[in-house]
DNA sequence: TTATCTTAGTGTTAAATTTACAATAAGTAA
DNA sequence: TTACTTATTGTAAATTTAACACTAAGATAA
C-alpha cells in the first residue's frame, strides 16, 4: 500500500517561549506585542514559525533573539499543542519552551513582527493571543515543580543575594507562604550557598548578609547523591 | 515585512506510541516490526504520521489502532523530539505519548505496515528504529515520576491484584527493591484498596488476599487533599 | 545620644514520617 | 505429619517536618 507523503508534509510547525523573571517581589513573564495580523495588537508569548531547516530546541534562541533582542538562553520544552484551529493561518502546532532569567541582565529590543517587548505580572496576565494562555499556565506548573527539585530559582536572582530575597523568590513562584526559620535552615544545611563576606547596602534598616549560589559545589554534592528538594 | 508562510507549511509531524505492560515480573513495551522502508524490518515503538485534518491529541489512539489495533487508550504526552535529520524521509518532528495497559485485557492485531507487534522487556529493547531508543527513554522517565506521584500503576494490573503484584510491579517500573513491610503499610494507610474478601487461587503455597483499586475512594481523598506518593 | 523603627537572624520541642529489621501464618506437596 | 513456599504483621530508632517568638543590627528621627 503505497501512501500519498505529500500530504502530510503541509504543517508548520512554531515555537512559544516562556521567560520568566523575578523584580524582587512578583514573578513576571516577558510578552511582546504583535504588530501584525493574526492577533494584531494582542500581547502575546514571544513565538513563531520555525524554519524548516532549523533544529526545534536550537530554533528557540533564535525565534526569542529576533522578537526580543535576548539570546542564548538554556530552554526546557514543556508540552506541544496541537489542537486543529489552534492558529488562525493553517496547520500549526506549537512546542512551548521556558526558560529563567535575570530581568536587570537583559536589554530588550523588540523588533519583527513585535512592536513591543514588555514584563508583566504572571498573576496579572490577561487574555493573549492564540493559546497562549495554556502554554503560559503549562509552563508555570512545570516551573513549580522544576523550582522544587532543581536549584534553577538561582537563576532568577542577582548573582549575590539575600536569603530573604531568595525566600521571597520561591515564594512568589509556588504561591505560597514559607516559614522563614524553616526555609532557611533547609537552604543553608543543603550546603551549597556561600557567603560573600558582604552585607547589603543602601537599607533602612539591618542589612542582610549576600550569598552567593555555588555551583561547583553543588555539582560534588549532587554526585555524591545529595537530592535538591525544597 | 511580508512572509514568504508557504516554506513553513513543509514539514509532517508523527506520533510515536510508547505502551507499557506488566507480566507481573518486568515492565515491558509493545513494538511493531516495520514491513515497510525506512527502516524496514527494525523494531519500532508503534508511530505514524500524522493526517493535518486531525488534533494530536486525537491522533494517537488512531495510529495506534492502524498498527496494534489497540484502542481507547489514554495517553500522556511525554515529550517532541524535533531533530533535523531524525527521519530519512524529509523533515518530521515527532511527539511521544505514553499509556498503561494491562496485557491480557487486548489482543494484538498487526496491520498497515507493521508486520508484527510483540511485547519485549524494557530492559532488554535493543536498537530501534529511527530516535526510538531516545523517545522510550524519555518516557521510562515519565512514567517513573508519574508512578509515584498518581495512582496509575493499577492500570498495569489485573483489577484484582495482590500486594506482592503491587510491589514487584512499583520495584519493576523504578527498578529498585522496596521493603514488603513498610510498603504495604504506606498502600495500605492511603484507605483507597479495597479488600475483594477473595483469596488467590491454584499457587502451592499460602494464597494472597486479593485487592481491588477504589477508584472512587480515591477521588474522594484526593478532593481532600490527600496527595499519592510512594 | 537616645529612642524608635525596620528587617535580619536564630533554636527548641512536638509531631509525623521514614527506616531498619525477623518471626509467625496459611496454604500446598511430599 | 513434616517440609516447603510465600503472605502477613509490629516496633523502635532515626530523621524530617512543623510550629512558634524573641533578640540583633543597622538607619533615622527626636
């Protein structure tokens, strides 16, 4: 039984990116304004279509390099969506990727088809375009459990922080409150945080201690078995 | 900036089905042996194209059934795997799904172009077709954290099952040994097995009382908050 | 310089959970 | 009746989690 191949290869297939980033308070996702139909004006998940020739997990850094400005980012794919009438232009299924960032480190360009580059509360998003807001809501349920297992909330920080910025950190991504002896003795007796000697500056009040992720440290200790778990 | 989309709408994307069974001592996996190029008479995990009028996540059951003639199954997906040159014949990314069956409860019937389907040991799957070995990977590891965390393993058993069943099945999806003692105590204080008052029949030695899944009970605890987890 | 304000930082105890561990029970087969 | 095989069960120690409130250190204002 011979098959008709041509018709199968008649799909496109995009990318969606997920970027998280902490101000100290909220956790925020970079969305971008699309300057073109479909969804014209509608804020929406940096995304597009990928090109053929393109690798799917290589294709993201550059799809989220042309809308935004940022590159090299290490992405973790969360789910693909396929539903039939997902976009409006054809055939296209879309693989949602996330990835942490520290929003100071970065400058946004928007350009393309983006008019705008901007971060919002994830609490505080609203209706996006396609559907965008399940992959935003998927990505933030892989976060939640990806913050609990792996040190990757290190990621959103500054390189040297408090632990009351770090408890606010997991705070604000699990949406939950934390007993702060308790969190902070976790944290500490996991033994791969060092201190940097230094004390915050420019605060009303005492000033905390800055740690520092170490992450060689971490590497020995997770060969030795230790399980990072929060 | 106008778009040239028709380049985008070349590529196929595939389904790839990866079913897991239990004979009640390894976990194993159904493949299909391909009558067809390429990779003519590799084992592969059970996958097809998929038809651009269907939504993907509809689409497994499909293949699966053109193949195995397995059917109705629920499937979780697992992961897209989008190299470049995954698939000889042109650009096709690939989404893996993963399910649980009970052996016994279906029979297989081989068609379209697989020319047989036959269970093997997921520890013994040598050398597959296409990024096969990539795909059953990636969901072993699925199926490992989801084991532990959603009652599912009973969809590897027969609906009355002892509790020694129970643990070679979890001992034989996490490959480690488990302690009989403490395990039956942490099944049992979950309140959600039912005791069928049957005993297990035709074993030379002393018979096993039989357990049934509470599917409802379940639901109520887990609406109580009650959290799965071995 | 002293008092006040604000956030940083810390320890203990009870409860719950996990772990380690071995003898008896209930059948079948010889 | 005895031997054999697998089923079934409890306890104590160790570890982890959970709950909880006061002192410390700096900046600022009186």
């Amino acid at each position: 039984m011979e098959k008709n191949l041509e018709k199968y290869f008649t799909l496109a297939v995009s990318i969606d990116c997920v970027v998280f980033g902490f101000d100290g308070k909220d956790l925020k996702v970079l969305l971008i304004k699309r300057g073109e139909v479909p969804f014209k004006d509608f804020w929406a998940l940096p995304g597009d279509l990928m090109s053929p020739d393109e690798d799917l997990n290589f294709s993201v850094n550059h799809i989220l390099k042309d809308l935004t400005g940022l590159s090299d980012l290490f992405f973790e794919q969360v789910e693909t969506f396929g539903e039939i009438k997902r976009h409006p232009l054809g055939r296209v299924i879309t693989t949602g990727y996330f990835t942490l960032i520290k929003i100071g480190d970065y400058e946004l360009n928007p350009s393309s088809f983006a008019s705008k580059a901007k971060w919002f509360k994830v609490k505080k998003v609203k209706e996006l375009a396609f559907d965008h807001n399940k992959i935003l809501e998927s990505s933030i349920n892989k976060l939640q459990t990806s913050v609990r297992t792996r040190p990757i909330g290190f990621e959103l920080l500054p390189q040297e922080f408090t632990l009351t910025e770090l408890q606010l950190l997991y705070e604000a991504i699990l949406d939950i409150k934390l007993d702060t002896r308790n969190f902070r003795k976790k944290i500490i007796q996991m033994k791969f945080l060092k201190e940097t000697g230094k004390l915050q500056e420019n605060v009303s009040h005492r000033p905390a201690k800055l740690f520092q992720f170490d992450k060689k440290q971490y590497e020995i200790l997770e060969k030795k078995g230790f399980n990072f778990e929060v």
